[in-house]
C-alpha cells in the first residue's frame, strides 16, 4: 500500500491530534492511517517551529524535486574506442585513460 502526503495544514494538526488521542507512536498511526511517516513528521516540525515564531500567515509546504541540468559531453574517437566526457572530467583522469589505450 503506497502511503500518501499530508494535504494541508488542517489534515496535518487533525492527524497530529489524533496521533495523541490514539496512545501509538506517530509513524505506528500513520502507517495505519496510509499516511507518510515522514509527511506527519515534517508538518509537525514546521508546525511546532510556527508556533515558536508565532506567525499568522497558513503554513504551506512546497515540495522540492532536483533538476538533472544537461552537460556537455566531449566524445573522442580513437579506431573502435569511444571516450565520453562532461565539463566537470578531470584532466588527470583523461591523461590515464589515453595512457591506458596507448598501452594496447
């Protein structure tokens, strides 16, 4: 069973109540309740560190997801080897691995 994400700051302070009410562990409730461990887990982070700062403006979390960024590929031909490089090789390595094809 996938567990699902806490929707929104109402869910998250519902849950957290009834994780209380319910006796259990936090990721015990969740998981019974489909709920991410990790998503209740965060909301009450965030949640407890709002009331610290005491702000009035709704807490709402963004989900960060990476971005692959394209690099450039070298591609150098020697006979029937084909060496594959991006801007971020290190010139040392280069020199071994020519070294290595001279020696066959």
């Amino acid at each position: 069973m996938e567990l699902r994400k806490i929707r929104d700051e109402d869910e998250a302070r519902g849950s957290l109540a009834a994780v209380v009410a319910s006796g259990l562990p936090r990721s015990a409730w969740a998981r019974l309740n489909g709920i991410n461990p990790r998503s209740l887990s965060v909301w009450q982070i965030n949640l407890e560190r709002r009331e610290r700062r005491d702000r009035t403006k709704p807490l709402r979390l963004v989900e960060v997801t990476p971005v692959r960024v394209e690099a450039t590929v070298y591609a150098l031909v020697l006979d029937d080897v084909r060496l594959e490089l991006d801007d971020g090789f290190r010139e040392e390595t280069l020199r071994r691995l020519l070294r290595v094809v001279r020696s066959c």
